[in-house]
C-alpha cells in the first residue's frame, strides 16, 4: 500500500491520497494521470490493468485501488 | 435527409403523433420504421451499409456473450474435476486458461472491429489514401452518419466483449439502437447501457417532457438558421479566395468560424437530443458551455463530449493499458529513467489525437489540426511545475475573477486558433494565413462580406443571446424552469418560432442544409 501512495504522490503531490475518495468523479486525476499511474502499477506490482477495469469504482480512491491490484493479482 | 428542412419537420410530426397513438408496447418498433424511413432518403446504397453493421455487430457480440458463458462453464468442470481428482488446478493454469478463452472472444471482436472499421476506412479514405501516392480519386459516395452509427456500434462491441453490458439477442432492437434517426446525422455517440434504458421503455404522454424537448428543438433550429446560417455567408466568402482576405480578415474568420460552428454544432444537437426527449428518450449531453473552459483538457470534456469520451474508453485507455505499451514503458523508463517514464504517455496521447483527426476527415488538415491539440495538451502538462511556481509567487493571482476570465479567453482564442484548419482545408495555406495576423493584410470591409449591417447586427445579437443563455442555464436549463408555467413556455416558443421565420437565412446559392458535420 505504501508503495501505491508513493506512486500516486509522484503523479499528484498536492493530494490527500488517505483522505480523497472521488479522484475521479471530482477531477482530481485527469486521463493522463491515470494512464500514467497504470504504468506505474504494471512496473512496480507486475500487475497489468485491463482497459474494462479502468472505471470510477476502481479508481476513485488509494483503497479502492488497492483492491483492484491486490484482485487482478490473484485472478 | 438533414435537419433545417421542410421534409424532416413534416416527417417528424407524422412520427409523433403516430407514436403516442399507438399502443406503448410497439413504440420502439415504430422507431425502427421511422429511422430506416429516414434513413431510405440519404439512399438505399446507405441501408445496405448500415444494415451490413447492424448485422455483424449483433451476431458477433451474441456469439461473444455465449462463449464467455460456456467457457466459464467448462472452466468450471475443469476446476471441479482437478480438484476431485486431488490435483487441483493452479493460480498460473486457471490464468493460462482464462487468458486462452479470452483469446477465442478477442478474435471474433477484432474480425467484427476489422470488418466494420474497414468499411468505414475504405468508405472514407480511399481518396486521400490513394492520393498520397498520387493517384487521383474522387473518393467513393459518403454513407450518411458513417462515422456516427459505426463508432456507436463498435463502442457496444467492445462492452459486450469487456462484460460491461449484456448483449441484445434481439436483432430488430439492436437495429434500432444502431440506426436511432436522430442521432445518425451528426451524434451525439450512446453507449447502449445508457441509451437502452429508455429506448425501448414504453412512453407516456407527458406535457412537460414533451414541452421540455419542443423548446430545445425550436432553440436549436433558431440557432441554426439564424446565427450558423447567416454567419456561414460571410466565411464563405472570407474562405474561398484566402489570398483577397488576409490580416485581419483572418482574426475575424477565427472568431466567425467559433461562432458559426458553435451554433451549428450545438444547434443540430439540440434538435437531436429535443426530438428524442419529445418521443420520451434520453440522450447523452454533447456540450457543456465549451467557451468558458480555462485550459484545454478542459475544452475536450465539454466540447463533443461523447466523441471525447469515446476515444478516451476505446482507443487511449486500451492502447495505453496494452501489454506491448505497458513493456516499453518499462523499457524506456529504466533506459531513460524520469524522462522515459514520459514516453508512453506522450505516444499514446499523440496517436490518441491523430485518431481523432483522422476520424474528423480524410485530409491533412484534419490530421495537422489533431496532433496541434494533442501537442498542446502535453505541452500545457509539462508546463504545470512551471505555472505552479509562478503561482506560488503570486498566490493571489490564481483565485481572481480577472484570471479566471484571462483563461478562459486564452482558451478560447488558442482553441479557435486550432480550429481554423478545419475551415482553410489546405495546411500551408492556414499557416500562411495565420501568419498575416501579424505581418499585416488586407483591410477588412464588413459592407463586402454578404451581409448587410441588419445582419450583422442580428447576427450580433444572438450571439449575444447564445451568451446569456449559457448563464441562465447554468443551474437549471431555462427550457425546464419554462415548462414549468406554461404560458410562458408557450409564449417563448411562438417568439422563437416567428423569430426564425423573420430571420432565419434560407438562403439561394447556399446549402443551408449542409451541417457542417453532415459528412460523417
């Protein structure tokens, strides 16, 4: 989990990343930021995202993103 | 058939009126009849195409659904199975086999992509193809709303393949769903999850919905004909011969083309999203005020926002989560480093934008105006530590009223800038006459442009009134606080009716039927 905030804070220093719970429905990370954090994600826990997982619900907060990665890892 | 004619407000009044006659239940059958009705008037070479789509794309995502379905079965026997048999199945063969059947969906999904982005590329680019390599070629008849129906169509493909929505067994409402009439001329795109819940839904009479949907149709059709259509004179002219109007004639296109494509775009869209909320159907949102966006990621979430959001769902999120993209990001980052990490992103997002151009038409310009957007979005990106320390130092600055409007007219007049490859249609030319901006030109004569100064001045004031109504609708739209008293709501709709009967430009020697859209 560690490791994910410190992705998240290179890509988007000025976020609460413990507190924010709409990253995406408020904006907060644009498209950019999100393709960038994905590639984060496959270098950093072997983990490849699939487009269809790419929704609010997955992204919207650090915990929800976690889960997915900690998912994907297992399926 | 377009929009801004007799024919169109005659066919939709006979649909109407039948489709609140009959029984709910056949509502969206009707529906069915009237698109490909409509739809007979761009020709029946049309219907052979859309009908060629409409096919392959239900029966493919029908065989997609059910082998998903029967693959899950078997993996499960094959689970059940291994485990019975104290050899239960691993974490890495449950993945090789779930990776395998996915791989059996993908094909049919990329046969069907392959046939009918094929048809659409062939359909569209076969002239400018061709001419790259120098060969003459008219290009092939256009096929009305192409560009539309088959990005629509695709969209649902790749749900159903993703899971995400469940494929329609039923070829006749899946019809409907790919040959929708108000929105094959110029969009907006649906995504079959959104538009399925009240396409095929049974419609009462409802006075509000129905009144709601009547004034934006009327809004849109005034817009159309009295600002687009009275505006697209003077570009016309302006336009055609480049070299008599250079200078300042060229700062005046920026802003006219802004205006008139404004108008026009949103006019038709109005018209489309009325007609379909007057007939009890939701219809996704194509604009969102785009003229008040500060920066340009912003503009492309609130202009042709389901085109946007499209390409961003269909192309730049799956290029970008690629197994081969996701490689060489590792590659180039651990070459490069901080820089490498950059790579991918700018690749994705460049080819991203030269998708988009290319969606927009078979001409270079069309491909220059692209990427131009997708440079200045990566540009603007990489500028962001830049801007956050000149705010820091100025902190008060941010927050203003008079930065804020300093953005927005900075977007407004960099976006209108770009835009104007569209309407030049040859790319050196554009730059050339950009340039003049600043090296200097002919004069501008506004009694010379086609339009009298009762024109320009009604032309003047929509504008305007295209302005204030931006304002009024912020919380509400206006049309839903009309309904709500009715003689108002009658009131204003007979002034904008005869508003445009006295003002709309019908005009002799211009195609005032010619959206400028309508080529996709």
């Amino acid at each position: 989990m560690e490791d994910l905030l410190e992705i998240l804070n290179e890509i988007a220093p000025d976020v609460d990343f413990s507190a924010e719970k709409a990253l995406i429905d408020d904006k907060i990370l644009t498209s950019i930021d999100i393709i960038t954090l994905v590639a984060e994600i496959s270098d950093v826990f072997g983990v490849d995202v699939p487009p269809e997982e790419l929704v609010p619900e997955n992204f919207n907060s650090a915990d929800a993103l976690w889960a997915m990665i900690q998912r994907l890892d297992e399926e | 058939m377009s929009f801004a004619t007799a024919g169109f407000v005659a066919f939709f009044a006979a649909l109407f009126l039948l489709y609140y006659a009959i029984p709910k239940k056949h509502q969206w059958k009707l529906l069915l009849a009237g698109s490909l009705v409509f739809y007979w008037f761009a020709g029946w070479r049309c219907l052979v195409f859309i009908g060629v789509t409409a096919l392959s794309t239900w029966f493919a995502a029908r065989k997609i659904e059910t082998l998903a379905a029967s693959q899950t079965e078997a993996l499960k026997a094959e689970e059940a199975r291994r485990k019975e048999a104290g050899d239960p199945l691993t974490k890495e063969e449950r993945k090789a086999r779930k990776a395998a059947a996915k791989k059996v969906r993908w094909r049919w999904a990329l046969g069907c992509m392959l046939l009918n982005f094929g048809i659409l590329a062939v359909m569209k680019y076969t002239g400018f193809l061709l001419s790259i390599v120098g060969v003459s070629f008219r290009g092939f008849a256009a096929v009305m709303g192409i560009s539309f129906y088959t990005f629509q169509s695709m969209g649902y493909l790749i749900d159903v393949y993703w899971g995400k929505v469940p494929a329609e067994r039923n070829f006749a409402r899946f019809a409907l769903f790919v040959t929708f009439f108000p929105q094959l001329i110029q969009g907006p795109i649906s995504r079959y999850g959104d538009l399925a819940k009240s396409l095929y839904a049974e419609h009462g009479w409802n006075n509000r919905t129905i009144g709601r949907g009547a004034l934006r149709v009327i809004w849109g059709f005034a817009k159309k004909l009295i600002i687009a259509d009275r505006l697209a004179i003077p570009l016309k002219i302006l336009t055609q011969k480049p070299d008599l109007y250079t200078g300042w004639n060229v700062a005046l296109v920026i802003v006219l083309y802004a205006a008139e494509l404004y108008a026009d775009f949103t006019g038709g869209i109005d018209i489309t999203i009325g007609c379909a909320n007057m007939l009890g159907i939701d219809v996704a949102e194509n604009f969102n005020r785009p003229f008040f966006s500060k920066n340009t990621a912003e503009y492309w979430r609130r202009w042709h926002i389901t085109m946007g959001t499209w390409f961003r769902d269909y192309v730049f999120y799956p290029l970008s989560t690629a197994k081969g993209m996701l490689r060489l990001h590792k590659a180039c980052s651990a070459k490069f480093g901080g820089f490498g990490k950059k790579i991918t992103v700018y690749l994705t997002t460049l080819l991203l934008w030269f998708v988009t151009g290319v969606w927009h038409g078979a001409a270079w310009n069309f491909i220059v105006w692209g990427l131009l957007n997708g440079i200045v979005i990566l540009v603007s990106q990489e500028l962001e530590p830049l801007y956050a320390r000149f705010h820091g130092r100025f902190p008060r600055l941010k927050p203003s009223k008079a930065y804020g409007i300093f953005e927005i007219v900075r977007t407004f007049l960099l976006m209108s800038l770009i835009r104007v490859f569209d309407v030049y249609r040859d790319v050196p030319l554009t730059f050339r006459q950009i340039g003049t901006i600043v090296t200097g030109g002919t004069a501008v004569r506004f009694g010379e442009l086609g339009l009298s100064s009762a024109d320009w001045i009604i032309a003047g004031i929509g504008i305007a009134a295209l302005y204030a109504a931006s304002f009024l609708n912020v919380r509400e739209p206006a049309r839903d606080r009309l309904v709500r008293r009715p003689f108002l709501a009658w009131a204003g709709a007979t002034a904008l009716i005869v508003l445009i009967i006295v003002f709309g430009i019908y005009g002799i020697g211009y195609d005032s039927t010619a959206f400028i859209y309508n080529q996709f």
